[in-house]
C-alpha cells in the first residue's frame, strides 16, 4: 500500500513539472509556454507559445514532427485544437519557439496540454513525446463606463461625462471614448486616455445639443487594448429627456468649487422669438448666500453667461437660482435649482466645552472633516477681539491631518474683558492646494461669565482670610473670660 501511494505521488510529479526526454543520446525538453491574453475575455483568440530546447548536452540533433495543443480528460473527451507539422531540426544547445492558437467561448479556468512529437536526428523509430500543462482564466469582465448627461431644452446644449473606472487586474492602453447619439448633435464628443492602471478612474467630457423634444438615447463606446496587444470594446447607453422649447428665459446653472466660498456659474438661455431684457439672477437658500447679476439683452436664440459669487454655510444646500427679466413689454420669472453637495474636504467644530481654568478659558472640543477627502495643516486658533485675547498655553492648536469622516480634539485658552457670550475661533487647513478658512463663535455663557467675574472682586486672598478668623477667635474668647469673672464675683 505505502509502495502504491509512493508511485501516485511520483506520477503526480511528473505530471505537473515538465521534465527533459532522454531519447538515446538527445535530451529535449519544454521549458516554458506564454500564454496572451493573460486574462481573455470570452470570445477571444489566446495564443500559446512553448519554447522547445535541446540541451546542450544533448550528442545529436531533434527532428521535431509536431506539436499541438489538447484538452485535458480521458481518451474520448480529448480535443485537439490546434497543431503543426514539421518544423525541422533542432540541433544541440538551440531552441524553438511555436505559436499554438485556440479561441475560448466562456468563462472559467481552462486547462491544456502542449505536446511535442519527434524523434532524434536519424532515428525515426526512437518516437518522442513531450508534454507541458498550461491553465489560464478566461474573465467575462470589462471597465466600468458610466455615461451622464444632463437633461435639456430642444435646441439647448447640455453637458455630460463619460467615466472609465479599471477593476482589471491588467493595464489598459490606449483607451479611446466616443458617444453617438439619436436626434441630438454632438459638441464634443471624443476623448482619449493615454493609459490606466488597476483601480484607476478617467473622465471625458461630454457636450451635446438635443435637436427635439422628448427621450433621447446616447451611447458610449470605449475601445481599449489590454496586455499590450489585446483589441477590446465596451458599450454603455443613457436616456436624456429634453423639453420643448418655450417662450421665456431657461437656466441652466453648474457649480464650481468646493469649499466655502464657490461659484455658481449661470447659462440664462433665450430658445424665444423675442429678445429678454434688464435680466436679474439672483439665488435663496437656507443654507447659503448669494451675490446678483444683471444682464442687460439676451437676444433670441442666444445665450449669455453669468458667475454668481456664493457662500456655503452648510451642506448640503439646496439653491433656487431666479430670473427676473421682461419680454414682450411683460414682466416674467423664470427659476431652476442646483444641489450644493457636501464639501470634497469640510472642517467643523463639534463637542465644545467651555470651562475656566486659572483665569483664564479654556475651549474644549473636536474639528471634524465632514467632507469626502482628506484636509491637511489643520490649526484652530482663538481670533483676537476687544475682549477676547489668545492665551497660553495654546493660543493656537495646530492638528495636522484629519481624514475624511473623522475628528482630532483640541484645546485653546483666552482670557476675556468684561460680559462675553461668545468666543470666536478660526479653523484653517488646506484641500488640493487651496486654503481654506471658517469662522465659529463658541457660546461661553454670559450668566456664568458675570457669577464667575462678580465672585473674583468679592474673593479675598487666604492669608487675609485667615488674619481675620484669628481676630474673630481672639475676640469671642475675651468676651467668654470677661462673663466668666462677672460670674465668680456675683457668686
């Protein structure tokens, strides 16, 4: 039984390592085979190239008849996919390469065999066979294309993005993107990647005038090459919806920025047959304020472009942006409205505290990044007012680094003059090169302000505190002997 489980494990040997032929005085061997695509995609031609060496200690030349490529199984479920005949001799410390092709039709891990036939120079009864197990994975996946656009007005241009994320473990290059569209002209509608990596993103911009009312279907095609060679193509459709074109101004509004201080950047378009005039865009929300912008003429059929400067308090903040303009001798309105969304980077102040300590106040709490990135050289800092003054030990507290979603604590101290409600703090830190500033007013609590300065003036210092319990003492106890002796005469 130990012999047998010997001659199993021997076997199994053999067969997963290529091992050199011996035939007479020749030996050959397959050292190694490439397989490309690495990774294909159903449908596709793999190319398999052995290389066959005959070792330089090898005393005669190879005659190499065939080799092929099979199927692995029993002897009724082999299939040859490939083969080539006569390919002449190999001599002693030479080797050859052969190209084997084959098509895979799904996905999953295929196994193969490489087989040489052949026999050494000048003995063709001396038959050799060599053989070398290949298994590769054929991947049914592609990049992940995201095609967007926005919805418009007949005879309006909109905008769009093509984006190409790789969840390939390879490398594509030369990636190429175009989109087509019905019932739409296209703008601009091509862009080209240069390469990218495993789990890298690309973005194309997309520009586009639909021609009609109503649902508009775009495509996106994506050409790629993978593992240097490799032709391949994915297809990704979107529906836009387009409004007919009316009397009166559209709007179309895009946001620039991402801190506190952005712009809104407004498209005020005139799809009438009369020209709009003395146009004011101005913008309300809950969460934000806004500059206007007046726009003297907007002929018919044109468009005119304005930049509204606007401060983000909170986010996300919903803005509806306004048109108030004439036409036609008549006084209209027209209105659209853009989502603010939360800052790429965004610190703010959570869990304060305000306590004293030894005079002085010390301001406790968390400068949490409520954004979607990372924000750096993070300093929350006391600002210096009539009657509020920085103080050590920490005027400033410098936190560095705060991850997207997380919070650092801090502690700055002031000493203050006078009733003060508030403290204010500035948070400054940086985001993609750009610094940014907050302003926050820390409650301090003017009741406890007041009972803390009032019990100050009133406090007297120990030492004098003490003087005056002895005097009291010393006073009691004189009155207690002086009844006492008044006492003992009357007795």
């Amino acid at each position: 039984m130990r012999q047998a489980s010997i001659l199993l494990t021997v076997l199994i040997l053999l067969t997963a390592v290529p091992l050199a032929v011996s035939a007479g005085n020749t030996n050959v061997s397959i050292s190694s085979v490439t397989v490309s695509p690495s990774a294909p995609a159903p449908g596709e031609t793999v190319t398999l190239t052995p290389v066959v060496k005959n070792l330089q200690s090898s005393q005669s030349a190879f005659e190499m008849e065939a080799i092929a490529v099979r199927t692995t199984g029993d002897t009724e479920g082999v299939e040859e996919l490939d083969r080539n005949y006569n390919l002449g001799s190999l001599s002693p410390g030479s080797s050859l390469e052969v190209s084997l092709v084959t098509k895979v039709n799904s996905p999953g891990v295929k196994n193969l065999r490489v087989i040489v036939y052949g026999h050494p120079a000048g003995k063709p009864t001396q038959n050799t066979k060599l053989t070398y197990p290949v298994s590769f994975t054929v991947q049914d996946r592609d990049p992940q294309v995201d095609l967007r656009a926005n919805d418009s007005i007949a005879g309006v241009s909109t905008s769009g993005t093509v984006t190409i994320a790789n969840g390939l473990e390879s490398e594509l290059t030369n990636v190429e993107v175009s989109v087509s569209g019905t019932g739409v002209e296209l703008l601009e509608d091509r862009g080209i990647v240069a390469s990218l990596s495993p789990g890298e993103t690309a973005t194309v911009p997309v520009r586009l005038r639909p021609n009609s009312a109503g649902d508009h279907e775009l495509t996106a095609t994506v050409n790629y090459i993978i593992d240097g060679s490799t032709q391949r193509t994915v297809n990704q459709s979107a529906t836009i919806q387009t409004s007919p074109s009316s009397e009166g101004a559209k709007l179309s509004v895009a946001e620039v920025g991402s801190g506190p201080e952005r712009t809104l950047v407004v498209d005020v378009v005139n799809p009438s047959d009369h020209p709009i005039q003395n146009v004011l865009i101005s913008g309300t929300s809950n969460n934000a304020t806004f500059d206007e912008s007046i726009i003297s003429s907007v002929p018919s059929g044109e468009s005119h472009q304005v930049r509204i400067n606007t401060t983000v308090v909170q986010t996300p903040a919903t803005a509806r942006i306004t048109a108030r303009y004439s036409i036609g001798g008549s006084d209209r309105t027209s209105n659209t409205t853009v989502e603010m969304s939360s800052d790429a980077g965004s610190v703010t102040l959570t869990g304060l505290d305000v306590t004293q300590d030894s005079g002085k106040l010390r301001i406790s709490g968390s400068a949490s990044n409520v954004g979607t990135s990372t924000v750096n050289s993070v300093i929350v800092s006391v600002r210096n007012t009539e009657r509020v003054n920085p103080a050590f030990p920490n005027k400033e507290y410098f936190i560095g680094t705060v991850p997207s979603s997380d919070f650092v604590s801090f502690d700055v101290y002031t000493r203050t003059t006078g009733n003060v409600s508030t403290v204010p703090l500035t948070v400054s830190y940086s985001l993609d090169g750009e610094q940014f500033n907050r302003e926050f007013a820390v409650e301090t609590g003017e009741t406890n302000a007041t009972s803390r300065q009032f019990s100050e003036r009133n406090s007297l210092p120990s030492g004098v505190a003490l003087g005056l319990g002895a005097v009291v003492t010393l006073a009691v106890g004189a009155i207690m002997v002086v009844g006492w002796r008044a006492s003992r005469d009357d007795s």
